[in-house]
C-alpha cells in the first residue's frame, strides 16, 4: 500500500529584516515548505494572505501592530523573546538585559487581541549573551525547529499561566550612558543595542554625539567602537 504523501506546509513569514532571510531559504529548499515573505506594514493585507492560503502567518520580529482583521482569521504566531506571562511587551531583549537576565526563552504564541497574551505553542532556552545581533541570530536558528514542529505536528496552543509582568517599549533616549554606575552596565547598554536596525547607545560630549558597538569588556576597562558625529535629536524606537 502507497503512502499518501502529506502537503508541504504553506507558510507566510512576516518580518522586515535581512537576519531572517537564512530561515526563509532554510524553510523553502531544506523542509520544502511554501513560503512567502512580507517585509513591509501595508503588505499584511487579509485579502492578500486569504489568496495565499497559508497553514500559519509566523513572525519572526515584527515591530507594528497585527490587525485584528488578521489573526481572527489566519492562524499567526509570534516570537517573543521572554517567558511569558513575564515580559509581555515592548523591547524584550533590552529590557531583559538591564534586569540583569543572562537567560530568558523564545516563545512562539498565538497572535491575540491583547499584546503576547496568547496562548503558547512551545517555548525554547535562549542565552543573552553578546550582542543584539549575535542573540536575534542564535534566536533565528531556534526558529527554524519551532516552526517545523508547529507546521507538521500543529500543536494546541496552551493559555499562559502565573503572575503578569509588562515591559515597556524603551525609546532611543534610553541608549544615553550617563548615570550608569558601572563597567557592567555599560557594557551591557551597548551590547543590547548593538544590532541592525537599532539606534547604538551613546553619550553626548558638547556639540558631540558619541555612539558606541562591538564592546568587549575586561575587568577594568571596556573596549569598543565608536562613531561621533555632530549631535542631534534620536530617531526610531527599541522594539
């Protein structure tokens, strides 16, 4: 008797950074799924995806809002960078680490009408240590099983359990390194902004804004990169 060979799962993945396209291609031609992109806000259309058809709408790191119109009626799922119900919110990895956290878990939940309240599909060890873009890399790599565990095995979401925590989204003038009491902390404010797509921590020096990246810390002394240019106000927000 002939098997009856099962569909490639059809997937949508929604994010608009270049770190992900590694799990794209992985998912496409290593798994076989059929798999779409979405890099910008106006391209999650619910007419679009509903031509599409897709199993699941995954989001690796998306920074906007998804329109009710969407995950009412697609099946989408987030990553989020912490343990939930604990830090729900707004710039997880940043927020993590100035509470001092070394470890934390990607979670993929179901996308619902209140932020990261959903329920969860699985959850995975994530370390925090180097920079932003090394912890999104090492979280990507995480991804690319999640996803095919999810895709293939379609578990039931479980609803989050034990006390609430809510991060808030911190803003680029969080970057600022004055005031901070020590080598630690300093390091940790640029290593945690030390990404693609993020503003760098910085320190103001007169007329001079002073931004750092690629820090190395020794017991006495930090080592690191810096751009100075003429200051002026921050742009963007942490997400």
């Amino acid at each position: 008797m002939t098997a009856i060979r099962q569909a490639a799962p059809r997937i949508v993945i929604a994010t608009p950074h270049p770190r992900y396209d590694g799990l794209e291609r992985i998912l496409r031609e290593v798994h076989g799924f059929e798999v779409t992109r979405l890099r910008q806000r106006d391209e999650l259309d619910p007419e679009r995806l509903a031509a599409l058809a897709p199993d699941f709408v995954f989001f690796p790191h998306w920074s906007w809002i998804i329109p009710k119109a969407v995950h009412e009626r697609f099946e989408c799922v987030i990553f989020h960078m912490t343990d939930v119900p604990y830090g729900r919110g707004g710039s997880p990895l940043q927020n993590l680490i100035v509470r001092g956290h070394q470890e934390t878990r990607l979670t993929a939940l179901k996308c619902s009408g209140e932020l990261d309240a959903g329920p969860v599909y699985l959850k995975k060890p994530l370390s925090l240590m180097g920079s932003a873009e090394e912890i999104f890399v090492r979280a990507a790599h995480l991804m690319e099983g999640m996803v095919v565990e999810i895709a293939l095995d379609r578990p039931t979401p479980q609803p989050q359990s034990g006390p609430v925590t809510v991060f808030t989204r911190r803003g680029p003038q969080d970057g600022d390194l004055h005031g901070l009491d020590s080598l630690a902390r300093v390091h940790d404010h640029i290593r945690m902004l030390d990404a693609e797509g993020y503003p760098r921590a910085f320190l103001l020096a007169g007329h001079l804004r002073l931004e750092f990246e690629r820090s190395r810390l020794s017991h006495d002394h930090i080592t690191a990169d810096v751009r100075i240019s003429i200051a002026k106000a921050p742009e963007g927000n942490e997400s």
